[in-house]
C-alpha cells in the first residue's frame, strides 16, 4: 500500500497506523518512527500488508487535540480467497467516539477530560445514527473501534448473544470465543462480534454506560429526583418568566419537550435524549443505533426499512381486565407488593409511629392515595382464583 498524507493543518501531523503490523519507520509516531508532516508538505507511508481485520488510523502527534478534534478512521483488512459461503452476509464497521462540544459552539474541545457530551457512531448521535439492516438468516459481523478520548464503550445487544471473533490482534480461535451480549470495547482497540441474525425485529444496540446515551448535558445540578416543587414554579416566574422545574420524576421528558418546542436549546446543540419511536419517545440518544432485522427487505440493504410490525401476541400491551381478574390482580394496581413503610415515600406519606401526631393529614392518607379513580378499599384485594392462572 502506499498512502500520500497532505497536511492542510496549522499544525505538524502524523498518522499512525494502529495494529498494522509494518516496518518501525512506517509506523507513524512524530518524533519517535519519524520527522512530523509540516504543514502544506506531503509524506508518503508504503507498506505491505501482511494480516487482515478491523484495525484503525490516527493522528499520532499533539494526540489529545487531534485525535480529539476527530483525526481519527477504521482501517478494514479483508482476507483473500474465503469462500463465499463463509463470507458475512453483513459486515458492519463502527467507530465510537465521543466530544466536549460547548452548547451553541461547533468546535470539539479536546482538554475535557471527564464531561463529553456528544457520543457518536460513525460520528453521528442518535437519532442521527444510520441503522443496521439485515435479513433474517443473514451472517451477520460487526467490527467496532474506539478512539474516544477516555472511555472505554460496553456495546450491548438486544435480541441476540454473538460471540467476540476478532481483536485488532487478530482472529480469536473458535475455542476462545464465548457467548456475550455485551462487547466492552476499550480506547484504543477494536472488536469484532459475529452472529446469525435469526430473531426478527427492532433491536437496540448501544453502549451501556448510561451517560453515554444521553446526548448534549450538564452535569452540574442537584439531583430533582422525587423533589416536591409544587408551587415553586409559579413563584420563580415573576423573577425568570421561562423557569420550569425540572427532573423530578427523572429525565424521560427531557427531549420530548425540546421535540414540542416547549424548551429551547441553544443552536448547534442536541437534545439530550432520543428520537420518537414507533409506540413511545425513546429516551435513548447518543451512542445508540437499532439493528433492524427483517424476513423481507423489498427495498434492499440500503433503505431503512421502517419501524418493525410485531407478530399478533408479540408486543407487550396494557393488561386485558378479564386477565388480570383471573390472576388476582387488581386493575388499578392496589395488589402489588408495598414497599416497607418509611421508605421512599415523601415525609407528608409516611404514616406517624405510635405516640406521635402527623402534622397534616392530606386525603386519602395511608396506603391507600385515593386518586378520584378506581382505587377500591384497603383490603379489597381480590382472592386469587386457583388453578386459572396465566403464566
Ligand atoms: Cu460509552
């Protein structure tokens, strides 16, 4: 191979060539294999490629900023001569990476060292994420690189186990590959996991560091989780008209009210969660893509095939009455186990130990919140019926 590297940066560059296995000088290091690019000059890599997988490129000079502002790219080896029925169907090759972009900026800043904001596939952040399309049957391999700047990416799976078959060491021997559904895909390395794609549908596949699919946030607020902040809201608007509070039940909302409009984000900024899916608003965004697997793909490879249509008996659906009925299950809910008492409940919930006065009663107070619904008495429970349980 020879590569010609033209650097159009103000700075001195070099590229390395990650897991390729070529003579010292090739290999890329400024100041150790060799002088750097200057800019406006011209280098010339030339090597022969001797191995064949998911390996990577990179700039190997001023690593943090260059590396961090995206100098970075997979560098796939495929083998000769492998009989076509021993080929993948599919074969899929994803870089991660992740970025501290201000809000309302554009430029990545690559002195973060803990607080990325922006987690991308192949550059893009979900909902911008491209899916994986295959048929059903097909062979299916994914190769999976990291260059981030500091975080290792456990990639999970939903709806299948697939085995890890290749490093950017090389092919793992079919005894060494066991069954996984997540792949932990360090800095500064690749996997490879392999698979039959025999399970239709619409699955996830994202990393599992929860943070890493949420997109543009800060991280620097009190937690809001269970806060009561009824009535604050209307007295902080006279001083800030837009104020909403926030967080209370969690962050789900988050992006549907960006979605609707109802909260502004500065520009050049993402939401910090999701994209709306086909039943609800997934509140997954960053690095996440779906792996769509279909028996029919009239439209070929290419084009995202749409939302996957679930087999009668096959999605998951609010509890028919005469179900719940037959298993002694109260429809609104009063038959589910209690928590121990005291515990996450809001102090106006809890019920006062013996010898002391509650200071407020509020309605419906005790086990039993009467929410002017369907609630039925404390001890109403309905017996279970035997023998006609669905299981
Ligand atoms: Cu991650």
């Amino acid at each position: 191979m020879r590569i010609f590297v033209t650097n159009r940066l103000a700075a001195p560059t070099t590229v390395h060539w990650h897991g390729i296995l070529l003579p010292s000088g090739m290999d890329g290091v400024g100041g150790l294999s060799q002088r750097t690019i200057r800019t406006g000059e011209t280098f010339m890599y030339e090597f022969t490629l001797k191995q064949h997988g998911t390996f990577m490129y990179h700039s190997h000079h001023d690593e943090m900023t260059q590396m961090g502002m995206g100098m970075v790219g997979l560098f796939v080896i495929h083998p000769r001569g492998v009989p076509p029925e021993q080929r993948p169907n599919r074969d899929f090759a994803l870089l991660l990476h992740e970025w501290a972009i201000e809000a309302g900026t554009r430029r990545p800043d690559p002195n973060e060292m803990t607080d990325f904001n922006v987690l991308t596939i192949n550059a893009r952040a979900f909902p911008g994420t491209h899916p994986l399309v295959a048929k059903l049957g097909d062979r299916v391999r994914i190769r999976i690189g990291n260059l981030s700047q500091m975080n290792h990416h456990p990639i999970h799976l939903h709806g299948y186990y697939f085995k890890i078959t290749e490093t950017d060491g090389g092919r793992i021997p079919d005894a060494g590959q066991w069954p996984e559904t997540t792949v932990l895909v360090p800095v500064g390395s690749t996997r490879t996991i392999e698979f039959v794609a025999d399970n239709p549908g619409d699955w996830a596949m994202h990393c599992h560091m929860l943070h890493h699919v949420m997109n543009q946030m800060g991280h620097n607020f009190p937690n809001m989780v269970g806060v009561d902040a009824e009535g604050l809201d209307s007295q902080v608007r006279p001083l800030l008209p837009d104020y909403m509070t926030m967080g209370q039940n969690g962050m789900g909302d988050m992006g549907e009210h960006v979605g609707a409009g109802h909260m502004a984000v500065p520009p050049n900024s993402i939401p910090m969660v999701g994209g709306m899916g086909p039943h609800d608003y997934i509140t997954m965004g960053g690095m996440f893509t779906i792996l769509k697997v279909r028996e029919h793909l009239p439209n070929g490879y290419e084009q995202d095939p749409g939302w996957y249509q679930d087999k009668p008996g096959e999605l998951a659906s609010l509890a028919p009455a005469e179900v719940l009925r037959r298993n002694g299950i109260a429809a609104d809910g009063s038959s589910a186990p209690k928590p121990p008492e005291g515990i996450n409940m809001a102090p106006s919930q809890v019920r006062p130990t013996r010898g002391q006065t509650p200071t407020s009663t509020p309605p419906g107070h005790g086990e039993h919140a009467d929410h002017g619904g369907t609630a039925t008495r404390p001890g109403s429970r309905p017996a279970p019926s035997s023998g006609d349980h669905d299981h």
